[in-house]
C-alpha cells in the first residue's frame, strides 16, 4: 500500500511443516518513505531479519 508520502511493506517467511515439527509463519510490518527506499541496503535488511528469526526458531 503507497500514498504520496510512504509505502507500506509486509515481509511473510513461511516454514512448512515437517515429518516431526509444525508450520509457522512469521511477519514484519513497516513503513519506508518514498524518497528514502533507494538509500536502504535491502540485501542487508532481509538478511539479518533472516537471520534473527532463524536463530530463534532453531530454522538454521
């Protein structure tokens, strides 16, 4: 979702179940302003955010 101002952006990571664990999804919610998108490392972001949730869920 955008406006003039600001988009809205949902990140979802899906892990399926497995023979002897359940599925769980995880989301992170925020808001990047339009002018300031192109100066955000996203290759960067999604990998610590990657990371973190697969460090606390035993995924990695």
């Amino acid at each position: 979702m955008a406006d003039e101002h600001a988009m809205d952006v949902v990140l979802e990571m899906d892990k399926k179940p497995g023979l002897f664990s359940e599925g769980s999804d995880t989301y992170r919610s925020f808001q990047v302003g339009l002018n300031d998108w192109q100066g955000t490392d996203w290759a960067a972001y999604l990998n610590q955010w990657l990371s973190e949730v697969g460090s606390k869920r035993n995924w990695f």
